[in-house]
C-alpha cells in the first residue's frame, strides 16, 4: 500500500542520521538502551567505536561524515584516564582532546550538521568553588592541577559552542553529568571509576571469601547517574534542547550518596557476606563535588531516575553475568 511504501522511502532516508562517537562505551551502551524503547521512525542511529576510525586524524574523521552523511552528532569520544595517568600525561591528554574536538567542530560545521551535543564532565569545573555547582561556573577559575589538560581541552568545547553558534549559527550545545555508572562500564581496580571498581573487588573478594577492601573512609559524597538513564536524557537533548550553554545531567542534591552507602548497595545486590574493610591510610579524593540540576528540573520536571539500589544490582548482575567479556 502507499503508507507501507512511504515508510520503507523513510527507512531507506530516514530524515535524521545520527552518529554517536565513542558510542560503544558506557554513555553510548546507555543511549543504545533507551533506544530499545524511544526509537523513532525517521531516525536513523549510526554508534560508532575507536576500531571505526582515529578522531584526532581530520581525514579519517571527514571520511565517516562523508560515508553517513549525518544530520545530527552526539560525541562522546574522548582520551580519558584515571588520576595517575592523568597526571603523566596532561600535554597528550590535552593535545588528543582538543584535536578531536576541533575536528567534530569543524565538520560538523562544514557538513552542515543540524545539531551538535558533545559530552563534558563535572571534573573540569573550578578547583575551588562554591557549592553546588551550577552550568555557570564553568569558566570561573582554574581546574584541578592533576588533570588540567583533559579539563582545558572540554571547557573549550563550550567556547566552541558558542563562538560557532554566534558567527555560523550553529546549533552547537553540551551536556554535563555526574558520576555515571552502569552495565558495560570499564570494571578495572586500578584505573577505573569507584563504582565499577568496586564491583569488580567485590567479584573477587566473594570469590575468595574476603572482606571487600575499600580505599579511604567512605565519607566522601557523590551523584550516581544510571547510565541508562543518561542515555534516555542525551535523547532530550538531542531532540530537545537548544541553549548553547551546557545543561547539567544529574539526580538532584538530595540524592547525593556517600562511597560506604554505595559499598554497601554493592555488597547487598551481590549477596556478599563477607564484610566491608575501609583502608583509612588511602587518600579520599574530593569530599563532594555536588551538582545543581535545576535547569534540567525546569524543562524536566517529571523525569523519574532509576532508584540507586535498583540500578546497582542491575550493574552487579550484568558484571557477573558477563565477567568473562566484560571490560576490566
């Protein structure tokens, strides 16, 4: 019939193309997710890994937006580590991101691309400030010394933004979340997030039926985002939001939740009995980098998180579900 044919037409030429970079990784595995149930028809979804082509070489990154032409970008690509290797490391972790970045920018622009969101990150915010923070204080002093170049590189992102937005007219824009976490994570003990590696100790603890060796006091408070949840957030953005200035993906304040309450959700949804050691030689880390997410509160109101203890047990279940696979 006609409809049918009008629908395998849009198939064939969806009106959006979307390309995600780095979309293999824990925020892309999240959009892939929620997809399963916000999928549209005249969207067509392109996810993207390292293995598809290096983004800090122009010509390798111009060929996909030639090969997909999309109407759309969401660049989640970036060179990360942890704290150590962070600090070996700024001038390249500096020199790779701003590269990348600059490359998304200028195709983007050049390829005429509708919509533009790239992902940043509450580390990159002022050392010292106030609290909570806000998308306003992004640019109000200096970042923490162990990881400047990565975060030099990201806030420049939003001087992009805008300096495309008011020369070109680009529709250019950024998201911020918080600590996210969730099924396909990076699972490492040395280099990996907190979350992430605990589950992984806890994996071997169980296995060994030893106590779960915690660094530091657990006193430290942080927003956990579902990285499902986010998923279903940088889909709003996408097709939703149109400020140039960054928005805050984030539960609320009154969600903040100490490292020991996440060890021990951890230890619960993995039925570990073994008990919890806390190492009160090792460093802390920052005591709170709490977030304001009244912006999104104001275009979301309603928007209902994955409680944490849900999300954590579907993380633990997912980690020992697929240990072998999993990366670690």
């Amino acid at each position: 019939t006609l409809q049918m044919a009008k629908r395998s037409a849009e198939a064939a030429h969806p009106a959006k193309v979307v390309l995600v970079t780095g979309g293999t990784g824990l925020v892309g595995q999240g959009i892939q997710t929620a997809l399963a149930t916000e999928q549209r028809e005249d969207e067509r979804w392109i996810f993207l890994s390292s293995k598809d082509a290096n983004l800090v070489d122009f010509a390798e990154t111009e060929a996909l937006f030639v090969k997909y032409e999309p109407t759309h970008v969401i660049h989640l690509a970036a060179k990360v580590g942890g704290l150590f290797n962070n600090l070996k490391h700024n001038c390249d972790f500096l020199i790779d991101n701003m590269t990348m970045n600059t490359n998304i920018m200028k195709l983007c622009h050049k390829y005429k691309v509708e919509k533009l969101v790239t992902c940043l990150s509450t580390c990159i915010f002022p050392d010292k400030t106030t609290y909570p923070i806000d998308e306003t204080m992004l640019h109000l002093g200096p970042p923490h010394s162990s990881n400047f170049g990565y975060s030099y590189a990201k806030r420049m992102v939003d001087v992009y933004n805008r300096a495309y937005r008011e020369q070109y007219g680009c529709n250019f824009t950024s998201v911020i979340p918080t600590n996210i976490y969730g099924p396909h994570d990076n699972f490492n003990v040395e280099d990996g997030h907190v979350i992430p590696g605990l589950i992984h100790k806890i994996y071997r603890a169980k296995a060994e039926g030893k106590p779960l060796p915690c660094w530091g006091t657990g006193r430290p408070l942080r927003q956990f985002i579902f990285n499902e949840d986010l998923g279903r957030l940088m889909i709003w953005t996408l097709r939703n939001y149109d400020e140039p200035e960054p928005i805050i993906l984030s539960v609320g304040e009154e969600d903040e939740i100490s490292i020991r309450h996440a060890a021990e959700s951890i230890a619960r949804a993995a039925e570990f009995t073994h008990g919890l050691e806390f190492d009160e030689t090792k460093p802390d880390g920052q005591f709170k980098k709490t977030a304001n997410n009244a912006k999104l509160r104001t275009y979301l109101p309603g928007f209902r998180f994955t409680p944490f203890e849900e999300g954590i047990k579907r993380t633990v279940d997912w980690f020992f579900a697929n240990y072998e696979t999993a990366r670690k």
